[in-house]
DNA sequence: TATTGTTATACTCTATAACTATA
DNA sequence: TATAGTTATAGAGTATAACAATA
C-alpha cells in the first residue's frame, strides 16, 4: 500500500472516528471539494450500486445452500414461485421473475428432469404448459426457503428485526411498484 | 391467461384488496398452508432476492445515461471512484469494488485510452501503476453522478426522501459491515 | 516468498431473432 | 395476427490458474 486513499478504503467502512479528514488531493487548487470517498458521496449515494453489493453480500451467504441441492439463484425462484402457484406456465413464470423465456427453457428441462416440478398440458389452450411442483419440490422449495431466510438473517445480522423488516418493505416497493410512463 | 395464480401475479403489487383469499389449491389437502403469493412469503420474504429485483428496476432508469457515454456500470463505478479517490491502484480498486483484478484490466485499458484516466507508475514501487482521472473524466464523473442521482430519484419516486434515504444507509449497512468469520 | 498487473480461458448470465404449433 | 414454447446464438459478466516483473 502506498497512498492515503488506499488506507482509507481498506476497511470499507466510514467509522465515526475516520468522519473528518484532509481532502485526498493530487487534484489541482481551487477545485471543489467532493468529499472524497465518504459514503453519502459517488458512489455511495447511489440506490443501485448499494443494492447490487447488499445484493453480493447475503448472496454469499445463500449461494451455498443452493448449491448443495444443485439450484442456481433463478432455479431456486422458479422452484420456489411454483410451489407458492402451481399451475403457472413458462411465459408467467417469465413476466413474475423477469428473465426472458429462452432462459428459462433448461432450467425448466432441468427442473423437470430431476423430479422436482411436472408440466402438463393446459386443456384450455394447446401451447399452454402448467408448472406444478412434485411432492420433492415442495418438500425441497420449503426447506431451503426457511434455510435461506436463516442464511439472511446471518448475513444481516447487523440489522435489527425491524430494520431488516423496514428494508424488505422499501425494496418491494421500489421494484414492485407500477412505473411511470 | 387461464390459472388463477396468473392473475394474482400478473400485477405484481399486492394491494390490500387482494388480501385475504383462499389457498391456490392442486397441492393435497392437509398440507400446510404457506401463504401463496404474499409478498411477506417465499421470494418475497428474502431480502437478497429484494436487492437484486430493486438492483434491477433501478438500473432500468440508470443504464442509458450510462450507455450514452458509453459506459457499463463497472466503468462507470471505476470512474467515479478514480474520480473520488485518486491515486488507487488496480488492486486497491478491484477491492474496493469487488471487481477480480483479470476483469479490470480491459475496463482501465479502455478508459485511459479514451483519456479519462490515466496510469502513472508509482516511484516507491515499480509494480504499481496509480490511476487518476484526467480533467475530462472529473467531468464525465461528476456530471454522470448528478445525472444517475436524479435517474434514480425518478426510478424511485414511490419513496419519500427520508425513506430513500433510510434504504441507502440499510444497505450501505448490510454490505460495508466487517462480516463475522 | 509475496504482490501487481496481466494473459488466457472457461463458465455463467442475459439478450435477441426466428421458428412451430396453437389461438 | 398474436401468443407459448423453443432453438440457436451472441454478448456481457464472473471466475480461476499461471506467468513476468518487482518487492
């Protein structure tokens, strides 16, 4: 390590103790101050990228979980979204989930294929295939659904319930609420 | 459409009238009934799946002042905290961002090509190459901070100020934390 | 021995166009 | 014409091993 910067961002936090420090410079004079790398500025002002490393940083908790029932993040959502609605087809597992249909073809297949859910035939429309989880998908959906939620709560346990709580209602909102325009 | 679970879905909101309902059935009866489709249960319940949704939904408004820079996300996030912090390394930035240093490699390289950035070797140690903005990227930065921060107050209109601001410090929290073991 | 920057490479994730069967 | 499921494919993102130069 060689530079003031680097020491100041080696921890990742913005401790109390590290608030109020000389500007970083080997920027010319008279440029305004931005108030360097202190969290509410750049980057950590942005809802975006905080949501993205918060996202990493229980993923990381709950990867590994996933993987020892053989389930990536999005198999384990569709699992998951057809235990809670059995009978949705491919296209409506799409729109709730957000990934396009291609992609959901092989985790389908697979899913399928390993017994956990069963597609069958909608009588009311001939391309219509409905998803329903066998009785090991459920088993296994509910299983690892409580495992994971354990795995959260031990990957933010510097929240209190409430906080944890209040910030599960405020990211629903932000991507579940209607958009504009 | 033909399930009911579609249509319970297909709003993805789950206003107050739609409640209480009864179980979506086509599971045996005697089973435990898990609260279908509620935001509180399965996907709705974990936070990690939150973060990605709302990562998501935000970036939607962000990406393209992003692209018309032509800038992806990680660019960008290596700009602004060039920008913020100059003088890093490639290292120190790979960790800061949790970026694999392989992976930053034609990131940097492209952004000093286009004069953004540059590399200046370090003379207490010749392995080190310090980056640092150009005048032209401290304006690119800056400006692209304002333009995102505005992009993201508009993707997240269904929020007050003080609850934007509560979810910014709740997620800086969960991922800046020093973790446990 | 350890670290910085790098190459090569593989794997995963995401996106688009286009086809078929059905509506 | 439109929609559901699918194929093929391209592009972006992420990951590991290993090397040269330097410490």
């Amino acid at each position: 390590m060689s530079s003031d910067a680097a020491r100041r961002l080696a921890a990742g936090t913005d401790g109390d103790e590290d608030r109020r420090r000389g500007p970083s410079r080997s920027r010319s004079p008279g440029e305004v101050r931005t108030g360097v790398s202190r969290a509410e500025d750049g980057l950590g002002a942005l809802v975006g990228y905080n949501c993205r490393r918060a996202y990493l940083a229980v993923l990381e908790h709950s990867i590994r979980h996933m993987n020892e029932h053989d389930l990536r993040p999005t198999s384990f959502s569709v699992l998951s979204l057809v235990h809670h609605e059995p009978g949705l087809n491919s296209r409506q597992v799409s729109k709730a989930l957000g990934v396009h249909p291609p992609n959901l073809v092989a985790i389908i297949a697979s899913l399928e294929t390993r017994k956990l859910i069963e597609r069958r035939p909608d009588p009311a429309d001939g391309r219509s295939l409905g998803l329903h989880p066998t009785a090991e998908g459920s088993r296994l959906a509910s299983r690892l659904e409580r495992v994971l939620a354990r795995a959260e709560i031990a990957a933010t346990a510097m929240l209190s319930d409430a906080e944890r709580e209040t910030l599960l209602a405020l990211l629903r909102r932000v991507w579940s609420s209607p958009r504009q325009a």
